[in-house]
C-alpha cells in the first residue's frame, strides 16, 4: 500500500500537540478564521464520532497563517498524524500498530535500506534475519497482516520527517501518554531526573578499569540506558547489558537500544528476578518500571536486593524510586528487608531528591541509592553512608568524614530517615 499524504489525518488535540498549544485554542483558531480569507481546513472525515483533518491540510494552514508555536509543523506531523487508509488493519496509534511502527524503524537502522518499496513477504525475510530468536521485531511484524506495507511507508515518511529514524522513535515515546502506553507513561522520568542518573552512572563507571560497562536489570527499562548513550556513547566504548525479559515492554526496549545502534547483550533473569554479572559494571534502576509498573514495597526492595546479592567490590549502582520506599521510615517486613540492604554495607549514599521527577506523579518525591564496595575488612560501628536531603535544599551532609560515626540506618534501620 502506497502511503500518499491523503492517509494522514488527526483529531483537533492532535493539531493542538503539533501546534504546541492548548485545545481550546485550535477551535478559537477555527471559528475566528471562518469567515476569513483562510479558513481551518474542514473536516475530512469521521470516525467513530470524531472529526479527522487532512494532516497536510492543516500543516499548510499553519504555515500560511503563521499559527502556533512550532515552526517545524510540517517536519513534525507524522509524529502526531493517525494512519487510517482502507487498507490498514489498524490505526498506528493503537497498542498494536505502535509496536509496529517501532519495530519497523528499528529494521530501517539495522538494514540501513528505506522500506516503502519492499513487499510483505521481503520485509518479512529482513526482520527474520535481524532477528532470528524473535526476541525484539519479528512477532510485532508479522502480526500487521496486510497492513504491513501501508505501515512501512509511513515509518519512512516518520523517519524523513524527523530527521533519523531514532529521532523518529524518540519522538513516539515522547507521546507516551497516548491510550496504549500507559505502562510508559506511568514511570517516564523527566529530563532532569535522566540527566541526573546518567551522570551518576558515568561517573561511577569512571573509577573502574576496562571497557564501560552498564546493566539494567529491570524488566522493559531503557531511559536511562538511552541517556547515557546520547550523552557519553561517542566519548568512550560502552557495552549495555539488559534483561532477557519477554514482556512487550522488553521488547520495545531492546528495539530502542538497537535503533540507537547500542551495543546490546542480554542478562538471563530468572522468575524470581535473580542474576548474575561478572566482572567491572555499573548497574542502573528505575522503579517502577515500565515492564512492572505498579510493584509494590517489597517488590522494589527485593528488585534492588537482587542487584545487592550479585555485586562484588568491581561494580557499581544507581537507583531511582520513590522516597517512601527507599528513604522513609519503613515498618514490618518492609523494614526489615531494608535494614537488611542498609546492613550490606553496599549502600554508600542516600540522597532524598525534590518532587517533579516522576511525570505521572509530580508530587511524589524521589530519592537515589547509590552502591559500591562493602568493605567488609572494616567493623560495621565504623562504616559510613552519605546522606543529602536536596528536597529540604541543605547540604548534603557526609556521616564519618572527619569522624567515624554510624548513618543512622545502622542503628535504626527500620525508622532510617535519609534527611540531612
């Protein structure tokens, strides 16, 4: 199926996101300019109730009128556009076609080749060789049907229209609270947050000897394995390890890191979450996330004691999650399984972040662990932990520097409070 300009549409909100602006403006915009020289393009259709605009229709309207915030509108409008010809099975936005659609942009990179003019079945042949173990892209191309042609057209027109294809990609997941992605949605961090990990993370892996190395072993996490990948990818070789997990959340991450052209090897985990990594590395987690949206309290602990059990003196970690969990007062068993992880020795800092990092829940505050070496040679009275409340905005405050004194946590484990 030929993509023509004509299968593009979308809803008033989309042409709000494209414009950069709120609803309510695009139908001021569209009543105002009625009886004008340049009217708001008409409906071109509907579906199921709602009025669908020609995508190229109002980009052209944007542009004679000068309207909305984004000069790039016309660059930017595959992002936003739905794909409704007859012959799509589906609309790309749908949980279905967007894995599709992303499995196919991971195949442009991969195959380095534009995709339009290639049949089902060759497309087919090229995910199966991209893919042999179908631990990524193929199942996600082979269940489009007849809607796989239409699909890849629109995934080079997505690809042009961003620049790249992994702008393309980056772009989608950056609408990630569209109907469909709500295990995306609800764990996105912001960019601060991402920026803030990734940081961490390189810094750590700078005391290290040997190529860098990161692990995430969190079922469908990929943001801030991206980050680095952006930020630090061209300035020194760097091997990414993730999950072996067979969710779609995994899968959409492995796709991501592979139209990056990451390095990617996976980390068998097992059904209890254990694993295992040899040698110098720097372990990354986020919590929730995306392949396990909603863990509760023991469940990010026990996810994180995961990491602790495998550790040695060569590696390293940085975790995110909610401050309740890893920095507020715990009771019960919950508590017991932090003081167990505080006991470890691993955990040498514990920084209370500011609320806003989480975008699903901008009051909810985050704090970060970062682990190392337990140096288990020295007595657990003369151990030390850094702490730092940066949502209080004081200083952070390092126990026994100057003075050898146990965190608080090694007393009280169960009430340990991470205020400085």
């Amino acid at each position: 199926m030929e993509t023509s300009t004509q299968t593009l549409r979308m809803t008033l909100s989309d042409v709000a996101s494209l414009a950069q602006v709120q609803r309510p403006v695009v139908s001021m915009w569209r009543k105002r300019s009625s009886g004008g020289p340049l009217p708001f393009p008409t409906a071109a259709e509907r579906i199921n109730g709602i009025e669908m605009f020609d995508a190229d229709h109002v980009t052209a309207w944007l542009q004679a009128t000068g309207r909305g915030n984004n000069p790039e509108a016309r660059n930017d409008v595959a992002v936003f556009a739905k794909l409704t010809a007859p012959a799509a099975a589906a609309h790309w936005d749908s949980r279905q076609t967007f894995d599709g659609l992303t499995s196919l942009l991971a195949l442009k990179v991969i195959t380095g080749e534009a995709l339009a003019q290639k049949t089902a079945a060759e497309l087919l042949d090229a995910a199966d060789e991209a893919d042999p173990d179908d631990v990524f892209l193929y199942s996600e191309l082979e269940a489009l049907g007849s809607a796989l042609t239409g699909l890849a057209s629109f995934a080079d027109r997505l690809a042009d229209s961003a620049f790249s294809a992994p702008a393309a990609f980056e772009k989608l997941l950056a609408h990630r609270f569209k109907d469909g992605l709500r295990e995306q949605s609800d764990t996105a961090l912001t960019e601060a947050a991402l920026t803030l990990m990734g940081a961490a993370a390189m810094e750590l892996a700078s005391t290290l000897d040997g190529r860098t190395v990161i692990v995430d072993s969190t079922p469908g996490g990929s943001d801030v394995m991206v980050g680095i990948v952006e930020r630090f990818g061209e300035s020194r070789p760097i091997t990414l390890l993730t999950a072996d997990h067979h969710g779609s959340a995994s899968r959409q991450a492995r796709r991501r890191l592979a139209v990056h052209g990451a390095d990617n090897e996976p980390v068998k985990v097992d059904a209890k979450g254990a694993f295992a990594v040899s040698g110098p590395a720097v372990h990354v987690a986020q919590y929730p996330a995306p392949g396990d949206p909603s863990p509760n309290t023991s469940g990010i602990l026990l996810g994180i004691e995961n990491i602790v059990l495998q550790m040695d003196d060569a590696q390293r970690a940085v975790v995110i999650a909610s401050a309740r969990v890893v920095c507020d007062a715990l009771d019960g068993d919950d508590g017991n399984l932090r003081s167990d992880l505080l006991r470890s020795g691993r955990v040498r800092a514990i920084i209370r972040l500011q609320p806003g990092l989480l975008r699903a829940k901008p009051r909810e505050p985050q704090a970060l662990w970062v682990l190392g070496p337990s140096f288990a040679e020295v007595p657990i009275a003369d151990r030390w932990t850094m702490v730092a409340d940066h949502a209080a905005e004081v200083r952070p405050q390092q126990v026994g520097e100057g003075r050898r004194r146990r965190p608080p946590a090694a007393v009280r484990p169960a009430q340990h409070n991470c205020r400085g």
